[in-house]
C-alpha cells in the first residue's frame, strides 16, 4: 500500500515527499526525466550574497535525503491521466496503475514558444533547452548564438552558457505579433526587467532600477537606448531590435533582424543579417497544470503567477479530496521556494492522513511562514508582483472553500 | 504565401500560421473549433507546443476574449501512449 503518490521529481516534489515520510507516510515519486532533480538540475547561478546556487548538488542533496527515508522513486515514468474513485487516486502511467488516497501534484513549468519564421531550422531550440543541454547532457549546443526574447530566464541562462565557455552574441526581441505578445514591445520588456538588474550587471539596467520605474523616463530611456544595446555580461542587449527571421539551409546560419520603434513596430529599411550557428528563443514561463485540469481542479487566471492556476490553498490543498499541490505548479518562482511550498504540503498531507506528532499544526504553521522568508530573500524573481498574485489566490480560496466549510461545519 | 503566413505553428500536423490566422478570421469561433477546422493541437503531443498559440491567435481576432477567459481544457492522455498501455497491457 503506498499512501502518498508524489508526481513530479524537482525541488518541490522531492522536498513534499521527504516530509510526508519523516511524518510516517509510505511515499512513491513518478518523473518522467531520467534522473531526480527536475528544473533544478541545470540551474547555476551566484546570488546577490556571492554564494552559488548548484542546482546539481542540490538535486542530489535531496535524493540522498529521500533515499534515507526509503521514498521509492521513479524514473522514466509518464503520468497520462489522474482521476479518483471512491476514496482513492488512480495515477494511470505507461508501466501501468498506481492507487493512492494521496496525490501531491509537483509538476513544475513549461516554456510558453513564441513561433519566429525559420524556428523548424535544426539549430533552434528553446533557452530552457540549452540550459538542459549544457548543464545536465554537457552538450555544447553551437559556437555562437543569439537569444530572441528578454526576460528573466533567459538573462540566467545566458550567465550559464557563458560560464560553459559558450558565445552568445546579442539578446534581441522577437518581432511584435499576436503570437509574441508584448515579448515585442521594448518599453513592457524594460519594464519587466527592472527587477533583474543584479542578474544583469549594466549600468544601465541598474540606473533603470531606481529611473525607469517612472513612465516617462521609460519612454524616454527607450527612445534614447542605444541601437547597439547595453551590454549583459558582455553580451549586448538589443532592445531597440527585432528577429524576423531564422535563416539558414539545413541549419541555422543567421538571423534577420531590423531596428524597432519605442512601441515594437519595425522600422523599414533597417534589415540587418547577424551570423549564428545556434538560436534560443526565450518565451517565458507558465504554469505546467495539466494533471489538474484533467482531475477536475478547478482554475484561475492570475498573470502574476505566470497563468492558470489550479485553486489551492496556503496550506497546498486543492478542493478536491486528498489532491495537493506545490511548486511551480501553483505560480512561477524560483527553486528554493518551490522547496519550501513542496515542505508545507508534505506536512499538510502527513496532518490530514492524521500523522505526525501532536506539534503538527505548528510545524504546518512553521512551513507556511518560511515559504515568505524564502520568497522575500529570493535572489531570482520571476515576476515582480508574485506576493500580489499568491495573495489573490489564497483570498480566492477563503471566499470559496475556507468560509463555506466553516459555515457548514456550523450548520452540521 | 509570404514567410510569416508559411511559418509552421503546429509541427506534428504541419499546419501554419496563415492557414490557423485565416480560419479564425473566417470562423471568428473558440479554440476547440479552431483546433477541429485546423487540426492544429490535435497531433501526436496533443498539443504541447502550439495550444498556447492557437490560443493567443483567437485572443487576437475574436473580440472580448481575453487570455484569462479561455478555459484550460485538457483531456487525457496528456502524453503520448500506445494503445497498450491504456488497455494496461505493460508486457
Ligand atoms: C526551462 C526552465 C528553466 C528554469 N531555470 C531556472 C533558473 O535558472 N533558476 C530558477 O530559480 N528557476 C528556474 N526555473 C524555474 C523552476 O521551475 C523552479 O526553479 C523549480 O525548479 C520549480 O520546481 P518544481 O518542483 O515546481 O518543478 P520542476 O523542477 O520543473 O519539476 C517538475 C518535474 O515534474 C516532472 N513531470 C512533469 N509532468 C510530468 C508527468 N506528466 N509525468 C511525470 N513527470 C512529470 C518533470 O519531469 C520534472 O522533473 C526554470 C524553469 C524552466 C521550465
């Protein structure tokens, strides 16, 4: 009899598993990778203390951990369908059937794509999947590279590849499009990089830290941005231009690009062909719910969180009996707070499951605090206003679930 | 049909920008119908790819449909699988 299902092998599954277990639950963990860690496997990266963040040694920290509280995981297992009869979850994998009266959900992110002309060309691959290839494979994904789209990520990934020795010429936008969204319009893309400024040591972005937060010195920054772009770590940042092309042959060879106004729109007569041999495309990241849509959560739309969501509580619980969630499932952020919310839920398991010792709701109460010590000393945040949207969604949740259940235990 | 109407938005079905744009233009429908006209979404990843675009493609020509508003409806399997294995025939 297994007792807790974990399905998802990152930093919140491993880190959920380990704490039902230490509460005296039997836990199996699925990944469809073929190894533990998830996302965190290929981050690397120094925070603003000057100490690294090793996802790799990370990731092991927690098998080790898992492997001492005898936690069976899996790998190389798909989870396809998740759906519950009477009191127990039904975990449909291609090795087969897993049953379980408690599923924690820990199925991270996804990359949102943002389609350019030529993005078919071998060669061309998202800035997550040369992250993957470069610092989990030890693939060296080209020589020299261009990333289309700025964002966050895509500045952390850029310190990697330069860090394994790997050229990146120039970050430009992708071409302003329905399909691209405002990943095309220079001044929201400054705008939402306000807040990366120790990511990217420039001058300019740390003068735009305390400058370009009033509107009209955005404007005006980005009028004024130089055509060559503000170097990131050595690598110019192009606002001020856009990919309209992949080109290439069999494979990439080059990317046409052209000069854009302050709004996105290209300026004719400005076309220019940059020489690459590998292009990333940098889309940002959403939400990867699928699991939870399928059984039957209910969503909410929150853009700070990255997407749709799954309705949970502060506590990990979803509306659906014995179903919890954690990580970046539940709201894009960075790693270690993923840790800690995948914690919260594996206490919040072990108490509904009636383990634990006596102190349980104030180890629960414990949990849920150092999730906002961790997200306030975040050295990576995905999205400026994320408190905002994880208040939104904890107050969905009293107004849904939290009052209503009071309510009828009063009744009843 | 210039580079942006041939550029490829689902990869398994081989379907592009300018047939999905076009449809929707047309149809002024939902995603689902968009999906069902085009196939686009509807190949061997289920849709993995490309279901972010073809949503964003109706944001942008239907009116008053924002991205929030567009459901999140999956079914299963949400990762391909033989026939095999859904009868739980694992040998
Ligand atoms: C490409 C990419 C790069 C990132 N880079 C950084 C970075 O540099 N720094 C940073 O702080 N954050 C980064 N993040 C954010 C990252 O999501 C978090 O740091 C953290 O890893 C989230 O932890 P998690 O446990 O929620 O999910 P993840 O670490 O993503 O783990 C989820 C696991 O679930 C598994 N899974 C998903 N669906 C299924 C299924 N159906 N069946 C079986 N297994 C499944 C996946 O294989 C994966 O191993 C990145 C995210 C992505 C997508």
């Amino acid at each position: 009899m297994i007792d807790v299902i974990v399905i998802g092998a990152g930093p919140a599954g491993l880190a959920g598993a380990i704490s039902c277990a230490e509460n005296g639950l039997k836990v199996t963990v699925i990944d469809e990778f073929v190894r533990p860690g998830g996302r965190l496997l290929g981050q690397l990266h120094q925070e603003p203390s000057g100490e690294w963040w090793n996802g790799i040694k990370e990731s092991e920290h927690l098998h080790n951990e898992a492997q001492k509280q005898s936690i069976d995981i899996r790998c190389g297992v798909s989870v396809y369908n998740l759906e519950k009869d009477e009191d127990a979850w039904n975990v449909h994998t291609n090795i087969g059937t897993l049953t379980a009266p408690y599923v924690l959900v820990a199925t991270g992110a996804a990359e949102f794509p943002i389609p350019v002309p030529g993005w078919t060309l071998p060669g061309v691959m998202s800035v997550g999947a040369a992250q993957v290839m470069t610092n989990v494979h030890r693939v060296e994904v080209g020589k020299k590279g261009i990333i289309i789209g700025a964002n966050i990520l895509a500045f952390a990934i850029l310190n990697e590849l330069q860090l394994a020795g790997i050229n990146v010429e120039r970050i430009v936008l992708p071409e302003k499009s329905p399909l691209s969204k405002n990943a095309g319009e220079p001044e929201v893309v400054m705008k939402s990089l306000l807040n990366a400024a120790h990511l990217a040591p420039s001058p300019i972005l740390r003068f735009g830290s305390s400058f370009m937060k009033n509107e009209g010195f955005r404007k005006l920054g980005m009028k004024f941005f130089p055509k060559s772009g503000v170097k990131v770590n050595g690598t110019p940042l192009q606002l001020r231009k856009a990919a309209l092309e992949i080109l290439g042959k069999d494979q990439v060879e080059g990317v046409l690009t052209a000069d854009i106004d302050v709004n996105g729109n290209v300026i004719k007569g400005t076309e220019k062909v940059y020489e690459a041999d590998f292009v990333c495309i940098a889309g940002g990241l959403y939400p990867l719910a699928e699991l939870t849509a399928v059984a039957g959560c209910p969503f909410k739309y929150v853009p700070e969180l990255g997407g749709h969501v799954p309705h949970h509580s502060e506590k990990m619980e979803t509306p659906l009996e014995g179903l919890f969630v954690a990580g970046n499932i539940t709201g894009i952020e960075s790693g270690k707070i993923a840790m800690a919310q995948g914690t919260t839920a594996g206490i919040s398991i072990a108490k509904h499951a009636g383990k634990g010792s006596t102190d349980i709701n104030e180890k629960l109460e414990q949990a849920m605090k150092n999730v906002h010590t961790v997200r306030q000393n975040a050295a990576i945040q995905f999205n400026p206003e994320v408190a905002n949207g994880r208040r939104k969604i904890y107050e969905l949740w009293d107004v849904f679930y939290g009052k209503e259940q009071d309510t009828l235990q009063e009744i009843g | 049909m210039n580079n942006k109407e041939a550029l490829v938005i689902c990869r398994c079905e081989e379907v592009t920008y300018g047939q999905v744009f076009a449809t929707a233009k047309e149809h002024k429908c939902t995603s689902r119908e968009l999906k069902l006209r085009t196939r686009a979404g509807m190949g061997f990843c289920g849709g993995r790819t490309c279901r972010v675009m073809v949503d964003r493609i109706i944001e942008s020509i239907v009116p008053n449909t924002e991205e929030g508003d567009i459901p999140l409806k999956y079914q299963p399997p949400i990762r391909p699988v033989t026939f095999g294995t859904v009868g739980e025939n694992h040998e």
